[in-house]
C-alpha cells in the first residue's frame, strides 16, 4: 500500500492533481477560520461554551463540526458547501415530480448542465435564508429559543451586520461551490465531499485534545471517571464501527443477469453478469433528512417558550432516539421509492435483450426487483439507525464527549468512510491504467456504484 502512495507521486499528472486538491483544502481551512466582520470573537466562544452545556447543545456542536470549526468562530465559510448540497438533493428530489426537469435529464450532457445551473440558483437562494438566519441568530439568539449571551456577540450596528454577513457568507459558499467543482474537474474525487471531509477531519485532533485531556484528569467534563482502560475499549469500539461502516458502505445485492448476444448465424449465445443492488442504496441521505426535521420541533417549542415540549426534542434522549430511528428508516425507504425505478430497470434490461433467470421480462421481473429491493432496503436501514444512534448512546448515556462520540458512527462517520473508499478508488484507476499496482494486491477497492 505504501508503494502505491509512492506510485501517485511518480504519475505527474496525477501528481498535479493530488496538489491542486491539497491546494484548494488550504483554501478552504482558511476561510473557516477568518471571522466575519463585525463579530466579536471572544464573547462568541464564551456562549458557544455556554450552549453546548445546554439543550439543543448536540446539535449546535454537529453543525460546527460539518463547518470544520467555523461555526464556532462565525467564520467566512459558516455555512460552508452545506447550502450546495442541500440545493443538490432538492433538485434530485424535484427532477423525478416534475416532467419538465425529468425531460432535461433524459437530454444528455446538455440537459445535465441546465439542471447543474437550476441547482446553482437554488443554492444562492438556500444561503440568503440560512445565512439571514444565522445573522439574526447572532444579533439576538433569544429570537429562535436559544439562551440569552452574557455579553453582545457582534459590534456595531445589528442592521448593517446582518446585511453584511449575509452577502459575506453567500459569496463565501459560492465560492466554495465552485472550488468544489474544480476539485472534481482537475483535482482528485468528488469536489464538494472532499470539502466536506475535510471540515469533519479537522475536528479530529480536537477530539483527540479532548481524549488525553480525560485521561489526563481521569474524567469527564460532567464527572464521570474515566480510566485507561475505557480508553482500549474505545479504540477497539472505533476499529469495529468502522469495518461495520465500510460493509455497510460496500455491501450489496446480486441480482444474476443473463445477457444475450446474437451471432451471424441462427444460433445465439449468451454471458452471465450482475446486477449490484446496494444495501445502503439511500446513503448518508435518511440521517441528514431525519436530523434535519427533527432540529425543527425543538427551536419552535423552545421559540414558545414550552420548555417540557421541547425536552422531549432533546438531541440524545430516548424520546429523539426513538423518533430519529423511525424518521431515518421512513427516509431509507422515501428516497429508494424516489430514486430506485424498477420498471424502468426492467424496461432498459429487455431492450438491452437481458434478462433475470426464471423470470419473464416486463412486470415480473420489475416486481422482482422491487421486492427485493425492498428486503435488502429494511436490512440496510436497520444497520443505518443502530450507527447513527450509537454516538448519541455514547454521548448521553457514558458522557463522552460530543466531539469524541461524533467520530463513533453517524453522518460523519460514513461521509468519511464513503469519500475515502471513493477517492482511494479513483487513485487505483489512475495507478492501474499507467501499469502501477494500485493499493490492494489481491481484489480492488469497489467504487459506490458497486462496480
């Protein structure tokens, strides 16, 4: 595997584009650690102490973690390439509802740009209201239900700030956007994962910070004693819910596909193959939906003022756990019924003269299809709740730090695992195709389409 690494540096165009992504990363840190004009840092990190010890804490600390820490400085790139990836999975959403976008995607290349262009519009629209949003927030966090400051988190005038800010942060994320997009043109991986990655991964010597620290005092911040034997524990926890994130990630289901090739005379043969159906077909997608709609009952009912309401929206109590689990494996199966056509598939497979063995072409085997698809779906989100409530467990339940628990399943977890899988991937291409040896000797890394 170290001589693969090697090989990357001896490709030179390879190389070039190994730099150009390590170049655009320094970008973007940063941009996560400049605050935006206007705010005062010091009083910010006091309250961000302060939330965190509140309700609602887990949450706040998830979206600094997605932000790579410039949530808790309100830095240029607060809200990050998130907006762009919102506006990405609405337009997936929307492209199967409404015909007219479902007819540009069947245009081709042509097509693909103009909703590419759509979804460029609907990010700026998704940054001017998150980033109003955050403005305000900063100005009076009492507005939303949040707990009052001790001191003012921004100086000067509230007007001018929110104005500011706003088109700070949206400049700031369409510039991210499109940074993302070169990293995809000419760099390594997807662009806009890489970033986000990026922004988990720089969190990580925090956690670790925070790891010696409880060795160190042989507790937690909340109490709970901690010795170097739990710490093991951890390691070995984290070594087993990584394995299990990568099954997960490169699990799938093979449907056999019997392919018919016709010859010049009368007589035809055929070849065998596969079709992969992924048990994680949804992806990081039902944890980001569940958790977003579950961020919304809490701010409303503590924006009322009913506090035993909002309790029971608590990120990491059982009440969340339990919701949480049902809204991710309700999304698990929203976004397959969205995304998973099986009588298409079936309709291309006939045209293509393929078939499944023992079954006819057309409904049967669109039936098939999606009873298995359907089987494997469940198995999958079952999987998918227990890792993404397992940091919660940690959190909650053992007073681990959010911080350290984050890295124990959940979004970041398998955004991490994806993208690298994804990225290693597209290396061994590169290496394999000037006659290297990619990373593994015996097998290949599979990519996410399971080829």
């Amino acid at each position: 595997m170290f001589a693969a690494f090697w090989n990357t540096l001896k490709v030179k165009e390879l190389r070039n584009r190994l730099l150009f992504t390590a170049g655009i990363i320094v970008l973007v840190r940063f941009a996560a650690n400049i605050p935006c004009p206007g705010i005062d840092p010091t009083a910010l990190q006091k309250y961000f102490v302060q939330f965190s010890q509140n309700q609602g804490g887990g949450v706040f600390n998830m979206f600094d973690l997605f932000s790579g820490g410039a949530l808790q400085k309100f830095a240029l790139a607060t809200l990050g390439i998130m907006p762009y990836i919102t506006a990405s999975i609405i337009m997936q959403l929307l492209v199967p509802v409404l015909p007219s976008l479902e007819k540009l995607s069947r245009e081709g290349d042509a097509g693909r740009q103009k909703i590419n262009q759509y979804t460029r519009y609907l990010t700026v629209l998704v940054c001017l209201v998150q980033g109003t949003i955050a403005a305000t927030t900063m100005v009076n966090p009492e507005r939303i239900g949040l707990p009052s400051p001790s001191s003012p988190l921004i100086v000067g005038s509230s007007s001018m700030f929110v104005f500011m800010t706003v088109l700070v942060l949206t400049s700031c994320t369409m510039i991210m956007m499109w940074l993302g997009e070169q990293i995809t043109e000419r760099g390594i991986g997807n662009g806009a994962s890489i970033i986000i990655t990026i922004n988990i991964v720089a969190r990580m010597p925090a956690a670790l910070m925070q790891l010696v620290e409880m060795i160190q005092t042989g507790g937690t911040a909340s109490g709970t004693s901690f010795k170097p034997v739990q710490l093991l524990i951890l390691i070995v926890i984290f070594g087993a819910v990584t394995a299990a994130t990568i099954l997960l990630t490169q699990g799938y289901r093979r449907v056999p596909i019997q392919m018919v090739r016709k010859t010049i005379g009368n007589s035809a043969q055929s070849s065998s193959t596969y079709m992969p159906l992924k048990v994680n077909f949804s992806g990081v997608m039902p944890i980001i939906f569940a958790g977003a709609i579950l961020m919304i009952p809490g701010a409303v009912f503590r924006a009322l003022k009913w506090y035993q309401l909002a309790a029971m929206f608590a990120y990491g109590t059982v009440g969340y756990m339990v919701i949480y689990a049902i809204f991710i494996l309700a999304f698990a199966y929203f976004w397959v019924a969205n995304q998973f056509n099986p009588i298409q598939i079936s309709d291309n497979l006939k045209q293509q003269g393929a078939y499944i063995p023992g079954l006819r072409p057309g409904q049967p085997t669109a039936d098939f299809l999606d009873s298995t698809m359907t089987k494997v779906t469940f198995a999958g989100s079952i999987f998918l709740m227990g890792l993404a409530i397992f940091p919660m467990v940690l959190y909650n339940s053992f007073r681990i730090p959010f911080m350290v628990a984050s890295f124990f399943g959940g979004t970041s977890l398998l955004i991490m695992v994806g993208v690298v899988l994804d990225t290693l991937s597209q290396l061994e291409s590169h290496l394999t195709m000037r006659n290297y040896d990619g990373f593994l000797k015996r097998g290949r890394i599979r990519n996410r389409s399971g080829k």
